[in-house]
C-alpha cells in the first residue's frame, strides 16, 4: 500500500509539470519512469527483464484517480475520448462474454 501512495506522488507531480503527460500514457510513463530513476535510454526487453516497467499498469491506474480527484488535470478532449473507447471495450468483453 505504502508504495501505491508514493508512487500516486510522483504520478501527480508529472501530471502537475507536464501537461503532455495528461493527454499522453506513453509520455507518462517515461516521465514517471524518469523520475523514479529508471534509465530510459536502455532497451525495451531490458527493462522489462529487469522488472523496471513493472508499474506501467499501476502508473495509468494512478493517472486516472488523480483526474478523477483533481479536474484540473485532464484534459477535456481526451478524457472525452478515453471514455469513448472505454465503452467500446466494455461492449466489446460483453459480446465475448
């Protein structure tokens, strides 16, 4: 739990600094990654050997609290656009359900 709630912080404090990481997982991820002191530069498949990318999923997780306590942080459009896609996907496992 403790590391959740770290790592809500530095998830926050990209989303405050950075406002292409709202609109963006991808440059989210490698700013969360950056500041957690993850070396970027190495490969994919080292990266994800290593274990690194781990919290690739949970860092997402984290965007979308935070932007459901802070408004601020999203961005209207892609917000708009998310829960567009999500209701596609949740018909989707529906039809395959």
């Amino acid at each position: 739990m403790q590391k959740l709630v770290e790592l809500k912080k530095v998830v926050y404090a990209e989303l405050v600094e950075n406002e292409q990481a709202r609109r963006n997982d991808t440059d989210l991820l490698l700013g969360v990654f950056k500041r957690l002191g993850i070396n970027t530069q190495e490969s994919f498949a080292s990266l994800a050997n290593s274990g690194k990318l781990r919290q690739m999923e949970s860092i997402t997780r984290c965007r979308r609290k935070l932007q459901q306590e802070y408004p601020e942080l999203r961005i209207e459009p892609v917000a708009k656009l998310r829960g567009e896609r999500q209701q596609v996907f949740k018909d989707f496992a529906k039809a395959e359900g």
